[in-house]
C-alpha cells in the first residue's frame, strides 16, 4: 500500500513524497508533482522558504536530488542535480537566502550552490560513525552532529571546525529557533531529550537554559511553528503528538492520533498542524495559545 513518507512545506502550500517515489506538490488548484525515481521508506524531502526548490535524498539508494520549479511553468519541476554516492544521505537543510543547501553523507557534510547544484564544500570530519543533524548558522556557517554526540560548528569563511560541547548521547536533530536559540533533540536508547541552547556566535560555547523534556518513547519527528512558539513531538510507539511551548517547555495540549504509523509531521503558516499517519493526513487547527 502507498503511503506518505516525507513533507515539506512550499511557500504556497505543501510537498508530499509518496512510498511510491512520486512527490505531489499542493498549491491552490494546480496540484503537481515529480517521481523521484526511487521507492521505499527511506526517502526525505526539504523545500526552500520560497518553495521554488525541493531536495529529495534517499538514505536506501545513495542518491540525492535536487529539483527546481520552471520559471515559465511553475507547475513543472525539473532535477538540476543528480548526486550519486557510495554512502546513505540524511535530510537537507537549506540557508536563509535559499542560495545553499547542506546535508549529511555518512561521516562528512556536503555543501551544495542551489543555482547550479555544484559542490560548494564537503566538510571531512574524523567522526568514527554516522552524523545525523545539520543546520546552518546565518548564511553560510554550519551546526552538525551524529553517533558520537559531540556537536561542531563550521565556519565557511575559514574553514575551520569547531569542538562546540561533547555530549554522551547521539545528536538526531538540531533546530534553529528565532536568533538565539537551538533545539537540540538527543536520544540515549529509547529516551529522547530535548534541550534548548542560547549561543553568542557560531564558535562559542553553548550557554545551557533550564528548558529540558524527557520523552518517554523514541522521537520519530518533529515540527517547530512557523513563528517559532510551538514545537510538536510525535514518538514512535504512542498515539499522540505533544505540543510545547518553546518559551516554557510546558506541554501546551496533545492531539490523538487514529493509528501508529506517524512518518512526517509539518506546521502551515496558520498553526494549522499536519500530521501524516501512514496514507493519511490529519489536519489539527491550533488557536493562539496552541491549543486545538
């Protein structure tokens, strides 16, 4: 049975990746879309902020796809980038200007130009396992962290990388919230924890907050509102999404889910909350304080 594996949110509306490799791409009554030409649960998408680029990369295949919208037809997307290689590509992530994208390969962290879809830089790293966050810091500079729990940044001016704190769990997600702030999602067995961090410049030493949850399932995904108030948590053996205020770190409300099968998670601009549980979508309406 086709079912959803992966979203993103365009600037007009929504991109969906089916089981099948197909990416639907929702805006208004144009619906359109592209097969990725890879299949399975393993695929991941990310959209620029103006929705005119879509990353779609394949942890299964090797693969790495970079797909741009047409400027004489803007339902037609076409790939400007076929990246194969010899190990599993984690999720893209793209800077504020939309001009680089960056993300995981292995051990190493590939930067690409979205113009032209040529290698800006490929980060060598001594990690010893896999690395499974990034994010970027500003235009250019970079967060990223995996297996080993130490967490790095990387600033493109010089090239240098940069021991920010050792942690003793794996980093599996990293969020830059608003101009001071990283949510920072750690997983220890079946324990989630998430911290929120203040820091000062791309090399200083992270300031810890009192802000700390403890989830009591793996973390299988999670989405942070579009105006940076809300974060919500799904876990992979429960029915419910938790909703936090990121002031806080109080549990705002939890929506019910209709099954297990959570595979990706997405706020819309209106807080609306989209929750894709196996073939479905789940549409939650918050209201200013989160609630539903």
């Amino acid at each position: 049975m086709v079912h959803i594996v992966s979203m993103c949110r365009t600037n007009k509306g929504l991109a969906v990746l089916h089981s099948d490799g197909v990416c639907e791409v929702k805006e208004g009554n144009t619906p359109t879309g592209f097969h990725t030409q890879y299949s399975g649960d393993y695929g991941r998408i990310a959209c620029s902020s103006d929705g005119n680029v879509i990353t779609v990369s394949n942890n299964e295949s090797c693969n790495l796809t970079l797909w741009k919208r047409s400027h004489t037809d803007t339902t037609v997307f076409t790939p400007v980038l076929l990246e194969k290689g010899n190990d599993r590509y984690d999720s893209a992530v793209f800077n504020w200007r939309n001009s680089q994208v960056a993300t995981v390969v292995g051990t190493d962290v590939l930067v690409l130009s979205v113009e032209n879809g040529k290698t800006i830089s490929l980060i060598h790293t001594e990690e010893p396992h896999y690395l499974h966050a990034v994010t970027f810091i500003g235009g250019a500079s970079l967060l990223f962290g995996g297996e080993r729990g130490v967490l790095y940044s990387y600033n493109a001016v010089s090239g240098k990388i940069t021991t920010i704190h050792p942690f003793n769990t794996p980093i599996m997600g990293i969020t830059i919230v608003g101009s001071n702030t990283i949510l920072m999602f750690l997983g220890d067995g079946r324990v989630c924890k998430l911290f929120s961090k203040s820091w000062k410049d791309a090399t200083a030493t992270l300031d810890y907050t009192d802000r700390l949850s403890d989830f009591n399932d793996v973390l299988l995904q999670y989405g942070v509102s579009p105006d940076g108030k809300l974060l919500a948590v799904g876990c992979q053996d429960d029915y419910t999404v938790m909703v936090y205020d990121i002031a806080t770190m109080a549990v705002v409300t939890s929506l019910f889910l209709p099954s297990k099968g959570l595979s990706a998670m997405v706020f819309d601009d209106d807080r609306t909350l989209l929750c894709a549980v196996n073939s479905n979508i789940m549409l939650y309406k918050l209201e200013g304080n989160g609630h539903v």
